[in-house]
C-alpha cells in the first residue's frame, strides 16, 4: 500500500491530504470503473469527477480508510445512476412536450406571486363576509400548520378546526374557481 495513502490512519475524520492520497492511489481503477458505465473516455472523466466532488464534501462519513475504494466505487455508481434517470426523465418529457430546448430553459421554479397575492386578497375579502373565526383556522391550515397544531394555538378541539376548515373550504368552492386543496 502506498505510505503517503498510510497518512495518520489513527484519526477518525479524513483529511484533505489522505483523501488525496487515497483518490490518487485508486484513480485508475475508479476511471476504468466509470469508463464502464459511459462507454466513453470524456464522459467517464466528467463522471469521475461529478463523484470525487460529492465524495469530498461526504469524506467525514468515511470511518476507515481502508475502505475507500469499495466507498468511492458505490459514489461513482450512485452519481451515474442519477445522471442516467435525470437524461432518462428529460428524453421523456422532451417526448411528451415536444423536442424542443426551450421547454426546459423556459421554466421558472419560483412561483407566480402576483397571482397568489390576489388570490389572497380574494380568500381575505371572502372571509371577512363569512366570519373571522373560520378564517382564522383556515389561514393557519394555508400556511402549513397541522391540524393538531392549529388546535392547539387556537386553544379549540381538533374537530372544530376541522369543521371550521371545512366550512369555510367550501363557501370558497362556491364563490370562487380556485383550488384550495392542501399542498402535499
């Protein structure tokens, strides 16, 4: 074994220097790994690469040093198997939705404030006519919170949140178009 890889085996954590060591000593055998899976020299780099990142920023959950081929090797399979469902997932959106680019460029994760903002003031205006004590519960259950939780800073029982929720959930559906269904 390689005595620079040897470095101060006695502490718990990896070092920079040992996981140098240890990445220099087992490189070929991990490119040769990765070029199995790509078929190609390029792409086996990059997804060496990729690994070695994700493995340096995860080095402390490696206890032994000895074991770090076997670690390292699971890494790399891990990283090409996420590669290889992310371009499996983008050849089927890109069949579903067209085989253009500009389906992926053009999304935007954030969502569309603007609109939630009226629907806001709709929900506020709505439950101001209805009543202030179902809007209460309500505006709780929108913003994330259990029903246990809301019980329990209401200082109310479960059932009647529920039923507060439920009424005012409703009056919704009838006066509006907006889908109120709870986040999942």
């Amino acid at each position: 074994m390689n005595p620079l890889y040897m470095r101060n085996l006695n502490q718990n954590e990896m070092d920079n220097l040992q996981f140098e060591d240890a990445y220099k000593a087992h490189f070929d055998r991990l490119l040769f790994q990765a070029k199995r899976y790509t078929g190609d020299i390029d792409d086996a780099k990059d997804l060496l690469q990729s690994a070695v990142l994700h493995a340096f920023e995860q080095r402390s959950s490696l206890n032994d040093i000895q074991r770090f081929y076997p670690w390292m090797a699971r890494i790399v399979h891990h990283t090409y198997l996420n590669a290889y469902q992310k371009a499996a997932r983008r050849r089927t959106l890109l069949m579903q939705n067209g085989s253009s680019d500009a389906f992926f460029y053009n999304q935007d994760r954030r969502q569309n404030e603007g609109y939630w903002s009226l629907v806001k003031e709709d929900i506020q205006r709505l439950a101001q006519e209805i009543g202030e004590r179902s809007y209460e519960a309500f505006a709780l259950f929108v913003d994330g919170y259990s029903y246990f939780e809301i019980a329990d800073m209401l200082n109310i029982a479960m059932g009647t949140v529920k039923s507060r929720i439920n009424f005012l959930r409703n009056k919704f559906k009838l006066n509006s178009g907006y889908n109120l269904s709870p986040a999942i």
